[in-house]
C-alpha cells in the first residue's frame, strides 16, 4: 500500500458507531450475526488492521462500551446525550470522538475510519481501498458506495397522490428502461475515511473532495430485522470469516 510506504504513516484513529436506541430494531447493535454482535464483528476487523492505530467505540449504552472492549477495541468515554439520539449528525458524533480521543490518549490523529455495525459485510479489503483512495490525490476523505439499482432511481421513483400515481421527475415519465437511466449510487457504511483537515474544522463528511470507492458486491444495510436473515445468508454464501482476538485477548 502506498501510502505506508512514506517514511511516516499517518496516525490511524477507527471509529465504531454503536448507540444504544434503536426504532427499527431494539439493541440492533447488540444482534448477532453468525454468533457475534453487530458491533463486535466491527471491532474484530478493525482490530485486525495493523495500520490502524486506536479503535474505539462512539457510544451511549455501557453494555456497547463492554462489548467493544471483550472484542479487543476501547471505550474511553460515553458518548454525550445530546449527541445520541435521532437528530444528531454523523458529522458532529464523529467530530465529538475524534476530539475526545486525542484529548484521551493525548495525541493526534491523522485520519480516522468510521466503520458501521450495521453493515456488517465489510472485508479488509474495503478498509484498504478506501484508505488508499483517500490518499491517492487530494482527497479530503474517502468512503464506499454502491451501485444503486435501476429500478430506484429518481427516474423511476413514482408518487401517489390522492390514489393516482405520478412521477417524482419530470423526465421519469419518458424513462421507461433501464438503460435510459444513469449510473447511480448510494452509501453502504462499509468504510469512511477522513484527513484530520478540513473535517474537524467545520467540511462535511461528503463533498466534492471526497473519492469514491465502489463495492460492486451484495452488501446488507441494517435497518429493519428481515436484513439482519439477509446479512446471515450473504455472510454464509460469501464466506467472510471474522477475525480471532489474539490468545492474550480472548485468556
């Protein structure tokens, strides 16, 4: 990889998302999938990355911050209210960790990863690809997406008012196949990485200087609980084996 090829390899800080409320899916990151929880399966593989330097969880529930820790991450802090329930940003529980982190370990990060527990299909080689696309130009982050189907495009989403069906584009009503539609995209969760600059002082995690690292594979986003059957299924049909703790870690 080249960018651990510089004589000095940035500071890696991993973040694990993993609130405890949830509407869809109660303890949805406490579920498990093929006999590890959500957030665990998350851990593991970050953990695993030798390139990555601190892993921690972003959470309000104690029985999270445990759970992370068993799995070999850390949970330096508990995640303030305001900033865990349903109208807080990504972008500002991202900010809150970076920061406490380095005031916690008192040191800086470069960049920080944020991996998602409910989409648990990610392999080590989507957290490579996106940390290579970050540095691969300049990016101010890097994250994973994927192609998103024809068939829910914008112009082919129809509306139903008063019973009668419409179109949400104007154009959708001259749209009728799948090759008139362009390619489209839409966020996985699998990856995000960011640079220390401009994120913690005010951009975006999504902007024009953010690279795109297409997965072109079933993945699962987990939202309602007929999808976590589905990450199971997809998870067995691909094979994807998490890693073990070390022996000093699992005694």
């Amino acid at each position: 990889m080249s960018w651990l090829d510089a004589s000095r390899s940035p500071a890696v800080l991993a973040v694990i998302p993993a609130r405890g409320g949830s509407k869809g899916i109660p303890g949805k990151n406490m579920k498990r999938l093929c006999g590890l929880t959500l957030v665990g399966r998350a851990t593991r593989l970050a953990v695993s990355q030798t390139w990555v330097d601190q892993v921690i969880v972003s959470t309000d529930d104690p029985e999270i911050a445990a759970e992370v820790v068993r799995q070999g991450g850390d949970a330096p802090f508990l995640r303030p209210p305001e900033l865990a329930d349903d109208t807080a940003s990504s972008d500002d529980m991202w900010r809150h960790a970076w920061h406490a982190a380095e005031d916690h370990y008192g040191r800086r990060f470069d960049v920080s990863i944020l991996l998602e527990p409910t989409s648990p299909l990610r392999q080590s080689a989507d957290l490579t690809a996106t940390m290579e696309a970050l540095f691969d130009g300049p990016h101010h982050g890097a994250a994973t997406v994927s192609p998103t189907p024809a068939h829910y495009a914008p112009q082919k989403t129809l509306t139903v008012n008063e019973g009668r069906i419409g179109f949400l584009l104007e154009e959708g009503a001259r749209t009728a196949r799948r090759q008139d539609v362009p390619p489209l995209y839409h966020r996985n969760g699998l990856c995000y990485a960011l640079r220390r600059e401009p994120f913690l002082d005010g951009a975006p995690i999504l902007d024009g200087a953010c690279a795109a690292v297409i997965v072109d594979r079933p993945v699962a986003n987990i939202d309602e609980p007929f999808e976590l059957e589905l990450a199971e299924w997809l998870l067995d049909r691909q094979g994807l084996i998490v890693p073990e703790l070390p022996l000093s870690e699992t005694a």
